[in-house]
C-alpha cells in the first residue's frame, strides 16, 4: 500500500515501482516499447489501485517517449476512496479507520509526499484504468476477503466493492472518465480465469 519497508532499509515499494518505470522510459535500452501496463489480482489489485492514486511519478518520463501507461485493477478486496462517502453507513465512531490509509486519504504513507486530496483525485481520474470484475466474485465469506468494518463499508463482497467504487467515480465526475469497469462472465476469484478471459484478453 505504499508504506516503507521494515527492514533492511525504509524503502517503499511504490518507490521501487517508480525506479522500474524510470528504466522503462529509457528509450536507448527500450527502444521498441510502446505501452506498459501495471496489473494485479486481489492483493496485487490493491497495490495497482493505490499505487495509480499516489504513485506514477515517472509518467512524464514515459510520456516524453510516446510511450502508455495503463493500469488494469482484478478483483480487489477494497479501493482508497476521495472523502469520507461510503456505500454503506459507517462513521468515525464505529469504525475509527474507514476514511485513513488504505481505505481513505488520511495518514497517508510518507512516500505520497504533500500532495493535496483535491490534487490526487485529478491526477487518478485522468489516468487509463480498466476494473476487471469476476462475475461470481460474490462470496462475502471467501478466506481472503477483506473482512474489517472499512471495507464492509465498501460492500459486503468483492464485486459490489467494485461496482460501488466505480459508480462513486462516475457520481463524481460526471463529466467522464478515462476508465472503465468490465464483468468478467462466470469467473470468481480466480486470477487466471480473468486474465486469460476474453474479457482480459481484450485489456
């Protein structure tokens, strides 16, 4: 979720995904590329997610060469939300860190820097992102299922917590987004089953 490791050195992983990416934009070593695209499965989604959110930073880099970047986000267990709305009632006092990292803006890990909410979420909004949704991801009981009061405040499972995050986005910018959210048919949890669908195939 970006937060620095415990040892040997305080380093961030989202900090190690910006090293990849400046090497990537190095158009002497890669002169063929033409697009990158950041993807995960359930946990690995969550890291995508966030990292799309605060993350990046090497964008310009890449952009300067001509070349894409794109993020596809399988089946997480929750998302990092702008403000304090949910899809289901909670509050502070019933579930103090529904709104803090990773499941809101406040105490963010030192690596987002000061970057401001308002900033975030105009940088997030703008970025290419593809939601990819197992259609029976519906088990509210699956063992990695994120379990904890902030993300049942998202949904009770992994489908609807997608499908809630993605109409919050469209609620709050309805003027479009450059992202887009795809049900996979007849695949639950299955990281295979959605990245080798014709569904993810075709992102």
């Amino acid at each position: 979720e970006g937060a620095t490791s415990t040892g040997p050195k305080p380093v961030s992983s989202f900090l190690v995904l910006d090293h990849i990416l400046k090497r990537l934009s190095d158009s002497k070593l890669f002169p063929n590329l033409k697009e990158v695209v950041i993807a995960g499965h359930s946990g690995g989604a969550q890291v995508v997610q966030r990292y799309a959110m605060i993350g990046g930073k090497e964008d310009a880099l890449l952009q300067r060469e001509g070349v894409k970047l794109r993020y596809v986000i399988a089946n997480p267990s929750s998302y990092a939300y702008f403000d304090a709305e949910r899809p289901e009632p909670v509050t502070a006092q019933s579930c103090p860190d529904f709104d803090e990292w990773k499941y809101g803006l406040n105490k963010m890990p030192f690596y987002s820097g000061k970057e401001k909410p308002a900033d975030i979420e105009k940088n997030y909004v703008k970025r290419d992102i593809t939601y990819l949704m197992g259609e029976l991801d519906t088990d509210r009981n699956h063992p990695a299922l994120d379990k904890t009061c902030a993300a049942e405040a998202q949904g009770a499972y992994r489908l609807i917590r997608g499908q809630n995050y993605f109409n919050y986005l469209k609620k709050r910018h309805p003027e479009g987004l450059n992202q887009r959210l795809v049900i996979v048919p007849k695949v639950g949890h299955n990281g295979d089953g959605i990245f080798t669908s014709p569904e993810g195939q075709a992102v």
